[in-house]
C-alpha cells in the first residue's frame, strides 16, 4: 500500500518469553530526587535558529521530534531542491520531553496505549509490571536538504562530483565545487603511518606575510610549474625555531606527512586549474609558473577545525641534501606515498583536526633510521575555502632557511570540508550503487548471510523474542555452539586463528554428550578424519619451554602448552611471534615483537552448500577460544563456580589465592558469516601463514613443515569459489552486504605487493619499509560520519584523537573515533537535530586496578573523554543551548557490573577467609564485581554493524602495531534511506537485545535511541544500577547496565563520582594516574 496519506506505520508489539516490565519502571528503581536539568520545554530565542524554508512534503504526518537532514532516497529529481540544507527549526511542542530525574522518571502519557513490546513468560528474569502507556511513536519524516555533489568512486582511485544530478548548495563559507574536468580528486590513501605523528606549530616568525596580502596574490593559473625555476633563499627572518618547539601549542595540531628523499624528475601537468598563490620575495618577483610560500607572521595564523579530506598531489622534490648517501636504500621519495612508481605522489587523508598549518615533513631514510631535511608548511586558512592550491614550496630547516639552497617540493593541495562529501549525507546503502566503504583492501562484498553473537552463549529463553520487520522473529544465537557444529561438521578444513587458544576450553556447557567435549580433543579427533587443521596463533614472547624450563608468560595464552598437545598429531600450530621488519632498527624490532600482538580471533572451516558442494564459512568477532570466555547474558558470579564454570575460573583482578571469590564474568560480541565474505576471511588467514610459516634465520637450515599446509581449494572440487558464493540474491529481503576489514602491515602478511603503484590499487599505505592496511579505522570514520541518528558502541578502550587533548597532545593517541564522534555530536546541534552516543567499556581494564599500566589507560581514557564532552559544550554554548541542554542529553559512557545476594541454598562459596582489607575479601563480602566488557563494535542507526577483533585505541587501530580484523555490515532492505523510517531488520534486533541483557528490561523509547526521552531514561537506569552496585547492602541486580562512575558537570568537566573516586573492592583511581611507562603500551 502506498504510504500517501496513510498513518504511522504500525510496529508489532514484542512477543517475550522474556518476564521483563513491560514499559513501566521497575520496582528496583525507586523515585530520585528532583531532577538536575531544566524541563525540556525550552523556547530557544528567536535569533537561535533562523527559520528555513519548509520542508518538502512527506507522506506521513510529522511528529513533535526534529526532522533530519539527509534526504531520501538519492536518486535525481526534477523536483526544485528548498534553498536551505539543513531543515527549519524545532518549534516548541506540547508532547516535547519532560523533565528527567536522577532516576527511572515517569513517562510521556500523551500516547495512547498499544500492546506490550514483550509478552510476560517465562525466563531467567522475574519482572511483573504494567504495559508501557503509549506506543512507539510513527517514523518521523527527514526534512530534504539541497541536493549535494555526489563524490563518485571512479575507478580505483579517484572520485568525483557528478553536477549533472546534484547542484551544490553553497553554504557561505565554500565556494561551489569545480566541474568534474576540474576536480578529478585521486581517493588513494595517503594516510601514512607516520600521519600519526602530532606537529603542532609554534608562534615563532615565520616566512608569510599578512593574509590579505597573500590573498590578493591568489589567482586562478593553468601553467605547468617550471621545472627548470630556481628558488632563492628564504629572507633571513624566516626561521623555524628549534625542533622541538614545533610540539605543545595549543590547539593547532596536525598531521604530519613524511617523505624520504627522491631523485628528481618531470613535473606532471596538474589535472586541473588551480588556485595558485603568488608572492615578492625579497623584492623580486618570480613568474606565475613559480609559486613560493608566502610570508607570514605565524603569529596571525588562525587556529581552524579541518573536518573532512585532505587530496594532496606531490609532483617533485629537488635538490635535496646528501642524496647519494640513502638512495639506495628506499629509491626515492615516492616509496613513501601511495599511488605512483615513478615520479608523483598523491593521495587522500581524512581530517578531523584543529590547525593553523600544514606541515609536509621530508626525511632521508638510512639504514640506522630516518633524518627530518625540512618542512613546508603551509597555512590552513590559504586552503579552508575548498580551492586546490598548487606551488613550489622552499624546504626549511629548523632555523627556517632552506636546508640547501634550491631544495624545493612541488605540490598541490586541496581540502574538501564534510559538508560538500554527499557520501556520508544519506546513511549507509543509499541506493543501488553504494560500494562499501572506499579506500579498503577488501571489496564490498553482496549475496551474504550473517549471524549475530552476544556472548558465547544465550541460554534458551534468556533474552525477549523480538519480532522484526514482516514479523520475522529475532533469533539469539549460541555462538559457541554453532562454532563446536561447524567444526564437527567440517571435511576438508579447520583454520582457527587466536590471541589465544586452549586446547581445554569445552565449547558446549548446557547438557549433552558434547559437554564434556573439549577442543582440543575435538580438533584432534577432526584431523584423524583427514580434515586438514590448522591453528595460527600468537606467541607470546614471555612464555617459553627450554630445555624442560617451562614460564606460562605474562599473558598466560597458553601458547606453548596448546603446541605441546598437539605435538604428536597431524593438527598443525604455528606459532607467531609479532614481528618488525628486517630492515627496522633493532630498537623497533625489540619493541614490536615485545609489546605488540596478533590480536586476530578468526575461525575458517567447509560447511554444507547443498547439491553435494561445499562452501567457506567464517566466524569474525572478539571471542578468543580460551579460558575465562564462556559466559551467558546473566553474568553469574558465584552461582556457576562448580557447574559451568568448574574448571574454567578466571579472574586476573586477583592475585593470590581465590578461593570462594567471584569470577570475572565477560561480555563480548561476535558473529558468522556465509556468503563471499567469508572467503576473504579465508584469504586474511592464508596470508598470514604464508608469511609466519617462512623460516627465519637459523630456522631456515631446517626443513619446513608449514610450506605446503594451506589447501589450494580450486583443486578440491566440491568446494565452491568466492564468485559463486552468493547464498541469497539482491531480491531476498534478508541478503546481507559484508565487507572485510584490517589491521595489520607487510610484515604479518605475505602476498602484499612490493610495487608501491600496486600497493595503491590495494588501497594500502605506504609507510617506512612497510605497507600497512589499516581499513578498520577507515570503516570506523566512515560508519561515524555517515551516521544520521545514534551510535551504539561496546569496546575493551576508549582511547584516542590525543592531538585535541588539553594536555598531552604528542602522545600519539591519534586516531580519529572519539573527534569524529564528538564532531557528529556537535555538527548536529548546530543543525537543531537529535543525535546520540552511547559508550560501554569496562570499569577497568582486565588486571589489576591499582597497577601502573592500567591507571595510566585509565588517565588516557579520561582525557579522551574529556576532549569529547568540551567539544559538544562548545557546540550547545554556540547555539545558546547550554542552559535547556547538558553535553550528557548526547553522549554517555556505561560499563557493566552484577551482584548476587546470597541464596539459603548456595553452597559456591567456599575456601578460607581471605585476609582483611583485600580485594578478595571486600569481594567476597559485597559479592559483586564488573562485567568485563571485552566486545569490539558499533552500530550505526540501527542500519550498519562493525565488529571484531580491533579495539578503540593506537595498538589496534594503527595497523603497525596489533594486527586486527573486523567486518562491516548491513542488510540493504533493511536501511533509512530505502525505507525512510527506523529499519527493523537484523541489526535492530541484535541492539535491542542488547540492550534487553544490560537493563534488564524493554521499553518503547528503546526504539528511537536518539530522542532526549531515550537518552535521559537510560542514563537513569544506569545512574541507579550504579547507586546499588556501590551501596553497602546486598541485594540482587537485575540489570547490569551501570552509569560509568564519573562526574560530568553541565559544563562538560569530568571529575571523579563525589565519595567514590576509586573502585568499589578492587581500588584504583577511576579517572588514572600519571605514571612513567612506556607510551606505546597503553596507548
């Protein structure tokens, strides 16, 4: 039926066997104080939000909720677009949010009433309430923006906007884009690992003069740069001061881009016209073909957000000292950039920075390591306005003279602010031609299944039976279980790689022949079959056996005791030590293979295609199959210690004995997928075996058991190929688009080519002695600025975008993911939307609380959460918000935590009393304990998941230092932009019931994450769960979902929980300390 004039859509109601309170607050949460916001019914001033034009029409009716930006489906129209991109402001409305109490507060009825979210049956939880008062309210209407470019993948390496069907709106600030022959942007990465280096400017002299001066010099110029133009020397006041000044100003950090020295060569004709700035130096003036950096006095230069991409073109650089000592050793400086094997360099990098200069860093590269020659440096504000600019660049010194008289870099450089890239506008899967995320080394991949793990294991009637779009039921699945069935059922291949594998690990504990099944066994049994097993695991360097002297390692990982017990079978371990180069210095070699890890959890076997053919099936996610991972949605504490968890006790807080202590109970996330995907999984594995199998030094006298291991599947008949994989069509509404992503670099991988021409059409970075694949933190940037509503993330840390800290900004914390974040948050409250953000993360990280290491993440995570709540209170401040609105009605960071009161017929605790004024006996007697959050993921308005093995911090998300894998996914019938409403397919019931586990209850506004209603309720929920986890008395917990135990004022300052500023039990500063370790430990 055709939605014109049709009412709300209506939204089936929950049939549960799950006994949570349906849409009514739970007795466990009493009646708070009075509530510490302003009502919601705020009046902004009229001079707020200039008024917009309407909207165009919907065919539903609007609600009271705020319309949203991003246009429907993006297809042409005729239809004239409305002069404004962003939708008219949110009038006052009498169905607009109440007031929110420190506590559950009592819902909206202006509603009326509809049938529960959750039939009342039977389950692991006791609840017994009233129905929610009012249902779900309909699918609000996304006011049309004006149309925006559309940046086009063309090829494998370059985008561009298609004005035929999109006309851009200018927004006063950017100019309107060139036509495509004018802007054809290459889209290879250029984000070099040294990227992440901070280079923030100094206010010393510098070589520019007054803006307005160089901006009159600035014209638009076709000429090709002369090659053969001499550059003078820099007057005798340009000058950079000493090194090490270019770290510690405030607030214009930047990435640097490094080049290794390069021969000389022909400069290429610029694909465009450009704009090019011109200037006298020294009372000479060059020819327009000659373009020298402007002088300037750094101390005028203006601190500006860049957020979006920087395209950068390096065409030459000549006249570079000492080049006959190193060029040999990398060739020349394009070895450093991605996209070229012979003369010229471009490249893409995302932004999301505050800077007042460019900074191209040029180094030599020796065998001992690299020497900085020099940097341009080139003003943001000469390239804010969107134009590409283009010129000769003097390479100076430290002093601020040219390192050689006539060393120069010719470049071109261009910056594309979010709002003109019309990829992130419309969400994910906007319309049939949407490729994924750009820029990967893994394509998006259609014709896909996939399944969704909360857990190891979901006992029968756990969790509610949500009913999705169509009224399909959600299905929980048991991850542990199908992994133990997909390994049994396997005939020609079992490939597991872990962090961590124990042969002793049982996957199936709830009854059965197979409980008492372990894996190592059953790998064992597998391979006398004649199936072909193959464990890739990571060896810990601390662990060793020598001549019988056996360490278990600090990690405890099993590593060496899983290859003793398979040593006289035919299933084959390969351990693999994390490794650096062999053209690294010692120095970095010693420190790769002693701090940094394969961190991949990946399990690879054949399974049932029908038609007598067999196909590849992959398990991706954060489950390693070890000690301690077996857990269920309650979370139990005491209650399993001599039944499922008998002989799988693990709690690493506790050191000594832990007799009749709790264990750490573990949530993580996982999934499988069917479909081609899972042959890239498959390739991830190979090319990791190849690699780790090939000797190494004196190993390589010996001959190699490993070389001939990996099966060639196209001489296996009955196992299908990637290309015909596809298990459902375009057309079944449950197909879903997978894509594959990495963390990881050449040395942990075999395969990756060693032409760095090649290396760009792989989308791979170019580093020092390295191509790195580091597509994770891509697909986390991208998922983030595409999102339109909410974003839902579980991660083991939190860390990063340390170059806008307050403090510390050269730690080298730079990924992007808390900035992108707090830039979406911000981005919305300027255009009077709702978004939301909600973080779960541990309350400490897995250890001991009060160790060096783990204060100091725990300092780092404060710092980034700080960073975050500024930028979003600047935000509301700008908009004159900050008195109806507080930086936590956007974002707010949880963790989990149980408790368990003591039952007249529990017999778990045993064992001697522990000594006073220990963490096991304060343990013991409060019998409660964190939740370990060990999930690695993030959805996205209810329509895109990202999960796996890579966490939100430097280690994983750099692609040098872990190595990591994760998948993307999504169901394309199953979006905002196909179905202009809140999709209702998988992904929104694998958050639901999430969220189900954590609160202990379903509720309506779950339905619409962003709304202030939702946000304020949750955080209720959790500011109460946390005041029983901490109170004195024991009593049980029903949910787990805890309000993360810091203090964000109105102002967005975080500061330790007033009474509580360490961890209830185990201690430890919540917000860290200082401490001297080393950096890239816990970073």
């Amino acid at each position: 039926m055709d939605n014109n004039g049709s009412p709300p859509p209506y939204y089936p109601p929950y049939q549960s066997a799950y006994p949570y309170p349906q849409n009514a607050y739970p007795a466990q949460y009493p009646p708070p104080p009075s509530d510490q916001y302003p009502p919601a019914q705020y009046s902004p001033p009229p001079d707020q939000y200039p008024p917009g034009p309407a909207p165009a029409p919907y065919p539903y009716p609007y609600t009271s909720y705020p319309p949203y930006q991003t246009a429907p489906y993006p297809y042409p129209s005729s239809a004239s677009p409305p002069s404004s991109a962003y939708p008219p402001s949110l009038a006052p409305s009498s169905t607009t949010h109440p007031p929110s109490p420190t506590s559950y507060p009592p819902s909206p009825t202006s509603y009326p009433t509809s049938p529960s979210l959750a039939s009342l049956q039977s389950g692991s939880f006791n609840y017994s309430q009233a129905p929610y008062p009012y249902p779900y309210p309909p699918a609000r209407p996304r006011a049309q923006s004006g149309p925006l470019p559309i940046l086009q993948h063309q090829g494998s390496g370059s985008f561009k906007y298609e004005s035929n069907q999109f006309q851009y709106q200018q927004s006063g600030m950017y100019p309107p884009p060139e036509s495509p022959q004018q802007n054809l942007l290459h889209a290879s990465r250029f984000s070099l690992h040294q990227r992440y280096e901070s280079w923030p400017v100094g206010t010393e002299a510098s070589t520019y003069p007054p803006l307005d001066q160089a901006l009159s010099n600035l014209h638009m110029s076709e000429n090709q740069p002369n090659e053969n133009a001499v550059v003078p020397s820099a007057p005798s006041s340009a000058r950079f001061d000493k090194v090490g000044e270019f770290n510690g100003y405030p607030n214009s950090s930047f990435s640097s881009w490094e080049a290794s020295n390069t021969c000389s060569g022909q400069v290429e004709q610029p694909p465009a016209p450009v704009l090019t700035p011109t200037a006298s130096i020294n009372g000479s003036q060059h020819s327009q073909s000659l373009q020298i950096v402007p002088l300037q006095n750094k101390g005028s230069l203006k601190d500006l957000l860049l957020h979006g991409n920087l395209d950068i073109w390096v065409y030459e650089a000549k006249n570079l000292p000492n080049m006959d000592m190193f060029h040999k050793t990398l060739g020349d400086m394009l070895t450093s950039f991605p996209g070229t094997g012979t003369n010229k360099a471009d490249g893409q990098s995302n932004l999301a920075h505050n800077a007042a200069e460019v900074h191209f860093v040029v180094k030599d590269s020796d065998v001992v390591g690299s020497q900085r020659i020099g940097v341009v440096a080139i003003p943001v504000e000469v390239i804010y306005s969107g134009a590409r600019v283009e010129g000769i660049y003097p390479i100076l010194n430290a002093s601020g003279k040219p390192c050689k008289p006539g060393a120069v870099l010719s470049l071109s450089i261009q910056y594309t602010p979010i709002e003109r890239l019309s990829i992130y506008h419309n969400g994910v899967g906007a319309g049939p031609d949407y490729y994924g995320v750009p820029g990967t080394y893994f394509p998006l991949r259609t014709g896909g299944k996939v399944t969704l793990y909360q857990d190891a294991h979901v006992p029968d009637g756990c969790l509610p039976n949500l009913i999705l779009d169509g009224g399909m039921p959600y299905v929980h699945g048991k991850c542990w279980n199908d992994i133990y069935d997909a390994i049994r059922q396997a005939r020609h291949l079992i490939y597991i790689a872990g962090w961590s594998v124990w042969h002793n690990v049982k996957l199936v504990r709830d009854g059965g022949a197979a409980s008492n099944v372990t894996i190592g066994d059953l790998l064992r049994s597998k391979s006398q079959e004649g199936v072909r097993v193959l464990l890739l695991v990571w060896d810990d360097p601390t662990s060793r056996s020598i001549l019988g002297y056996k360490t278990d390692g600090i990690m405890q990982t099993h590593d060496e005791e899983i290859q003793r017990f398979f040593k006289h079978s035919s299933v084959q371990v390969l351990l693999c030590p994390r490794t650096a180069g062999k053209r690294h210095s010692w120095v970095k070699q010693r420190e790769v293979g002693t701090i940094y890890t394969h961190h991949q959890k990946t399990v690879i076997v054949d399974a049932d295609a029908g038609h007598n053919k067999r196909k590849i099936l992959a398990f991706v996610g954060g489950l390693d199959l070890c000690d301690g991972r077996y857990d269920t949605p309650n979370h139990e504490l005491f209650k399993t210690l001599k039944t499922a968890h008998k002989d799988d006790y693990h709690n690493p807080t506790f050191t000594g004995s832990t007799a009749g202590c709790p264990r750490e109970p573990w949530h993580d996330l996982h999934s499988r997928l069917d479909g081609p995907a899972a042959y890239d999984v498959l390739t991830n594995f190979e090319e990791r075996w190849l690699k780790g199998s090939k000797p190494q030094r004196m190993k390589k006298l010996k001959k190699s058991t490993y070389n001939d291991s990996l099966l060639k599947l196209e001489r296996i008949p009955d196992i299908i190929g990637a290309s015909h994989a596809a298990s459902t069509s375009d057309y079944d509404p449950e197909t879903w688009h997978v894509q594959i992503f990495r963390s990881i670099d050449s040395n942990s991988v075999k395969g990756f080519p060693k032409d760095p021409k090649e290396a760009t059409s792989k989308n791979l970075v170019c580093g020092k002695n390295v191509l790195i694949d580091m597509s994770i933190h891509t697909a986390y940037v991208k998922a983030i600025r595409a999102a339109q509503h909410f974003l839902y993330i579980e991660n083991q840390y939190f860390i990063g975008s340390s170059y806008n800290w307050s403090q510390y900004k050269d730690l080298g914390a730079n990924n992007l993911i808390p900035m992108e974040i707090a830039l979406k948050i911000a981005e919305k409250i300027r255009a009077s939307q709702r978004f939301a953000a909600y973080i779960v993360i541990p309350m400490w990280p897995e250890g001991v609380p009060t160790g060096a290491a783990t204060q100091r993440i725990l300092f780092w995570q404060h710092k980034t959460m700080q960073m975050m709540y500024e930028t979003i209170y600047k935000a509301l401040v700008e908009m004159g918000l900050e008195g109806a609105f507080c930086p936590q009605d956007y974002l707010n960071f949880f963790c989990l935590g149980n408790r368990e009161a003591i039952d007249a017929n529990d017999t778990s605790v045993s064992g001697s009393p522990h000594a006073a004024n220990t963490p096991q006996a304060f343990s013991q007697k409060s019998r409660r304990f964190m939740i370990y959050v060990h999930s690695k993921g993030m959805i996205v308005d209810d329509e895109y998941v990202i999960l796996g093995s890579a966490n939100i911090n430097q280690r994983s998300m750099e692609g040098t230092r872990d190595t990591e894998i994760a998948m993307g996914s999504y169901q394309p019938h199953h979006t905002w932009a196909r179905n202009h409403s809140s999709p209702l397919g998988q992904i929104f019931g694998y958050r639901m019931s999430l969220w189900a586990e954590h609160t202990g209850t379903v509720e309506d506004c779950f339905r619409e994450p962003e709304s202030l209603e939702c946000v304020r309720r949750v955080r209720a929920m959790g500011e109460m769960n946390w005041k029983q986890f901490a109170a004195e008395e024991v009593t049980e917990m029903r949910g787990h979902l805890l309000k993360y135990p810091v203090e964000i004022d109105r102002k967005g300052k975080v500061t330790s929980l007033p009474g509580c500023e360490s961890f209830p039990d185990a201690g430890g500063n919540i917000t860290g300390s200082f401490l001297g370790i080393q950096e890239n430990l816990t970073i």
